[in-house]
C-alpha cells in the first residue's frame, strides 16, 4: 500500500497556501493510496489556506486518492465546522451545453420580446392621446412641458454645433465638385435639399435617441428596480399614461423644433462657406436656396421628424419599462435602446422614401 | 363566498366562519422558469383582521403578496377579492380594487422625482376630482399619522430608511383602503422604528378597520400584530391559523422557525471528521 505524508510548516495561509497544493498535486499525481495531510505544526491559517486543503480533499477525491488530514487544531475544527466539507467536494454540475436551436431561441425571444413591447408601448401611447382625451382622461402637459426641457432644450446646443459644422461640411464637399463646371451656385440647392429632406430630420433624431431615448431607457429602468412602477399600478395610476405619454409627446415634439433649428442653422453654415470661400454673396444664396426648396418638402421632413421623435421616445421608454436583473439590466437596456431607436429611424426613413418614389412615380 | 374556510395543509380547527373572507387564494402556484416558488397555496384572509405571512426568506411571501394585491397574476390558481376573480376581471375591475388597497413596498417604491408630499398625494390627485387644497390636507394628515409631517417637502433620496417605509405607509393609505398589504414592514429597521411600524399597523387596524395583510420574517413583530398567521416553507402553507395556534403548533419545521433554530437536517458541522486521521 502505497502512502505519502506531505508535512505543512507554522502557517498555512494564502502566502503558503500555493506551496501545499503544489504538494497536493504531486502527490496525487503519483497515485498512491492514501496522502496524509500534517497540520499538526501549523500555528496560524486563514480560510484560504484551510481553502487549498478542501481542494486538495475534492481533486484527490476525483481520482480516487484517500487524503487523511492529521492534527487539526480547535481553532481549525471551528472554522471546518461553519461549512459542510462533503457538500464543498461534491462536484457541480457540469453546464450542459444547450443545442443550437435552443441557443438560436435564446438570441431570438429578446429580441422578439422587445419588438413586441415596442408596438404594445406604441399603442398604448396613441390611445392614451388620441382617444383617452376623448373620455375626459386628460394628457398630462405639465410633465410633458419639464421632459420638452429635458429632451428639446438640452439637446439645443449640440444640434447647433453639429447642424453649423455639417452645414460647412456639405457646401465644401459640394463645392469642390461643382467648381469643375463653374456651378457654385449650386452649392445652396445641394446643401439646402439634402438638409432639409434627410440630414436634418436623420442626424436630429440621432442626436435624440443618443441622449433621450438612453435617459428614458434608464430612468424609466430604476424605476422598474426600485419598484416604482409596480407602486404607479397598485394606485391605479396607468405607468404609460402617466409616465411615458409625456416623454413620447415630447421627444416627437422635440424632434421637429430641433429638426427644423438644424435646418436653418446647417443652411446658415453652408452660407457661411459659400461667402467665404466661393464668394458667393449672402442675398444670392438665400435667394437660390428659396428657389430649390418647397414647402411639401419642409411638411413631409415635419412628420418624418415627427415619427423619428415618436420612435425614439417609445423605444427608450418601452425597453425601460420591461428592464429586468438590476443594475445590470438597466445599463443593457439602455444601450439597446439607443441601438434600437437608431436602427428603427433608418427603417422608418427608408419606409418614407419609399413612399415618396411610389407617389411621384 | 360561501366556501368553508378549510385551508392550508394542516386542520386548524376553524370549523365555523364568522367573519366575512375578503381575500382568498385558491390553489395558488406559481413557478419562475425552473423553479417553483409557490405550491398549490390557499388560504382566506377575513375583513378587518390583522393576517401576517410569515416564512424565511426565498419561502415566496412576497410572490404571494404580489398574487393577492393583484401585481401578478399566479401561475396556476386564483385569487379572489369579495368573491371576484382578480386576474378574470379585467382591467376595470382591477382598477376599482386596487382603489380599494393600499401596497407599502419593501424598500418605499416612492417616486424619486416627487417630494414626500406629492408622493402621498398622487394617488389622490389622480384618481379623485378633490380640489387641490383638500388633497393636500389629506395628504399631510396622513403625514402626521406617521410622524412625517416635518418631511413633507423633501425629497425621498433624503430620507433615512425608516422615514422612506413610513412613508410609503401614509401613501398606501392616502385613498383610506379597506385593505392593505406591507411587504416586509420592518426589515432593516431599528428595534424601536420597528416597533413604531408594527403599532402603526395595529393602531390603523382598529381605527380604521382596515385589512391589514403583513408579510414579515420578523418574529416579534408578526407577533405583535397578528390576529392570524400563515406560515410558508418552499412554497407551501405549513400552518395556518391563529396566531397563538400556530406559534405553539407542533411541527417540527414550524417549531424550528419559531424558535430560530437552525435546522437539524443542515450538514454543517463536523463532517470534515471522516477526512481525519483517528
């Protein structure tokens, strides 16, 4: 019968503790029948080091080695007693590895899951303004004039400082190219229609979903946490009805002020540009602008900006509404609802594209 | 509502009903995905007692409280408000019962966005025409009646805990319930904040006579109050009764609770004797 004796010196704590299940696996490796673990010279020891000695105890269970521990002090028998040493060697499960339809389900059922409660917020949101009024529920203006400051009039100073910059980008790269035909000029038509029709509804509602739909996202999500909304239900207070209507109407409401804002001041940059540098005069640029824009484009951007807006706030609020886990949840909502919200406006951009060809074709 | 008040998986010897059930569960399960937090639970709460669900924690007390206040509906069973199925009744119905109760959450679940004040009064300015000088008289009524008058105007992330659940207490019955619910009252409260709680919840009682449902793992608290008591162990009813009945029944397991004793099937201890050398 092959036996071994690993000795442990004065202390076995978790400066020592590596040392012993060095010694643990080498012995153990050399298959003998039984291991017997000294303890008696230890004077102190910390639950690390009695944690590499349950180690030892589950691995050289796993390969069949007896490992006896010898002169344990009280001190030791007092921590061993606080935890079940059987119930520690027991090995855990093994993590079953699902299939790949289940994986593929795993992936698919969020997914669905917030595609759903998008479309549920949606409805709920139109009927709490549509037809909720009717019978005398009234929409809460109060609440949705303080989110109009939050969304609308903070977001102003970066809508302005990305429409002036965007505005000089579009007539520099417009004017280089129709400088080659003498056609400056034209600099005011590109600059004005790609604005007005795609850029300003497109990059407003971008800037909206980056800061509003993730505030939304995460202030309604710790509310979900700290069980305020349960608290609104049980009063009998409609969550979407009081907290989310306000937050939609005025994230709509702030996409097209801060839409048409960008319109203006992108085209007072690309102006800007044509003066200074194509010497095309201020009157002359405003007059050709006037002449490429009309006004059933400056409607139809409205209710696209309008939709983006109404996109942005539903998203951010829905996924609040349905975080779950946390904290953690609240940081992976809010980052799915900015990448949501965003994903959504370029479909619903294409949708209005589309539609315009089909008209006037 | 005729049905006798056989409940629980123990006879109780509460042969004649004199009272009138206000809330029943029925055969109340719920699991959530793999495991199962309430099995098959019934049990009847009657208008104007003081009826606490005691058990450990992960026991699914509060998963029973969310069932009965109407929050969410059990996997399986029923839940029944003065003989109406809540979770069948549709979303007016659950709207007038929920005027009906009050919910004091665990942690407060005041809106952060709202002084104390307005948090009391919410419930009352939007679910009543009050004009606006009566709501917040009642509102700081109920204030007084917790102690909270002083905290009126501020926020509640300034509050201390005990403050936080008091008012959450004076929110819950703002709309002057016939019943309401406390999700662990006094956890994380000082001995004497909770035994300031636990008085509330019985001075409240027999003003009002309001149904006061109380979920706890507070021993002497549930004790204070309870004119009945369910106990709940993995999900089940192991007793339920009066509260003197229950707190000298004979089952071990309930025995073991009572007198805080850890369980005698617990493996701790010392089985690391069997890796000892004799």
């Amino acid at each position: 019968m092959k036996h071994a004796t690993i000795k442990v010196g004065t202390a076995l704590d978790r400066g020592s503790v590596g040392q012993l299940m060095l010694d643990l696996d080498r012995e153990v490796r050399a298959r003998p029948d039984r291991v017997t673990v000294d303890l008696g010279a230890v004077e102190a020891f910390d639950s690390t080091g009695l944690g590499g000695v349950v180690d030892g105890l589950r691995r050289a269970g796993e390969q069949g080695v007896e490992i006896k521990l010898r002169g344990l002090s009280q001190p030791m028998l007092d921590l061993f007693s606080l935890v079940s040493v059987q119930r520690l060697c027991t090995p855990a499960p093994a993590l079953v590895r699902p299939d790949p339809i289940t994986r593929l389900g795993a992936f698919v059922e969020p997914l669905l899951d917030s595609i759903q409660s998008v479309l549920a917020t949606a409805a709920e949101t139109a009927h709490a303004v549509f037809v909720a009024p009717l019978r005398g529920e009234r929409v809460r203006l109060d609440r949705t004039t303080i989110e109009v400051d939050h969304s609308a009039v903070g977001a102003l100073p970066i809508v302005v400082l990305i429409s002036f910059l965007l505005g000089l980008i579009l007539a520099m790269q417009a004017y280089v190219q129709l400088r080659v035909w003498g056609a400056e000029i034209y600099v005011a038509d590109m600059v004005g229609v790609s604005v007005l029709t795609e850029i300003g509804p497109l990059m407003t509602a971008i800037v909206l979903a980056a800061r509003s739909a993730s505030s939304n996202a995460a202030q309604l999500g710790a509310m979900v946490v700290g069980e305020e909304i349960d608290a609104l239900r049980q009063m009998g207070i409609h969550p979407v009805r009081f907290l989310v209507v306000p937050k939609v109407l005025a994230c709509a409401f702030a996409a097209v002020a801060l839409s048409v804002i960008f319109d203006v001041v992108a085209m007072a940059g690309g102006a800007l540009f044509a003066w200074a540098v194509a010497g095309i005069e201020v009157g002359a640029y405003q007059e050709q602008t006037r002449q490429a824009l009309h006004l059933a484009d400056f409607l139809v951007a409205s209710v696209k900006a309008l939709s983006f807006g109404a996109c942005v706030g539903v998203v951010g609020c829905a996924l609040g509404m349905r975080v779950q886990g946390g904290s953690q949840g609240v940081g992976r909502v809010t980052t799915n609802a900015v990448v949501l919200s965003i994903f959504l406006i370029i479909l619903i951009d294409a949708a209005f594209v589309t539609m315009q060809r089909m008209v006037l074709s | 509502m005729n049905a006798p008040a056989t409940v629980g998986g123990r006879a109780h010897g509460q042969a004649r009903r004199t009272t009138y059930d206000l809330v029943r569960a029925l055969a109340v399960s719920t699991a959530f995905g793999d495991r199962q937090v309430l099995q098959g639970v019934d049990l009847a709460i009657r208008r104007g007692e003081v009826f606490v669900v005691m058990g450990p924690s992960g026991c699914g007390k509060t998963t029973l409280l969310r069932h009965l206040c109407g929050l969410q509906p059990p996997t399986l069973g029923a839940v029944f408000v003065d003989g109406i199925d809540i979770f069948a009744a549709g979303a007016a119905a659950m709207k007038r019962l929920r005027l009906r109760s009050g919910l004091s959450f665990q942690g407060g679940a005041l809106l952060g966005s709202l002084s104390v004040l307005d948090n009391v009064a919410l419930p009352l300015r939007e679910n009543t025409t009050l004009p606006e000088r009566v709501i917040r008289e009642t509102a700081r009524m109920k204030l007084d009646m917790v102690g909270l008058l002083h905290a009126a105007d501020l926020l509640p992330s300034s509050l201390s805990g005990g403050m936080k659940k008091r008012a959450a207490i004076a929110r819950a019955i703002a709309m002057d319930p016939e019943i309401v619910f406390f999700d662990e009252p006094s956890a994380g409260l000082d001995p004497i904040t909770a035994a300031e709680v636990d008085n509330l919840i019985c001075k409240l009682n027999q003003v009002f006579g309001i149904t006061m449902v109380v979920v706890t793992h507070d021993l002497p608290s549930a004790y204070a109050i309870a004119d009945r008591i369910v106990v709940l162990l993995d999900g089940k009813v192991a007793a339920l009764g009066p509260r003197d009945e229950v707190w000298h029944a004979a089952d071990r397991r309930i025995r073991d609770f009572i007198e805080r004793r850890i369980p005698t099937d617990d493996a701790r201890g010392m089985d690391v004797a069997a890796h000892m050398e004799i």
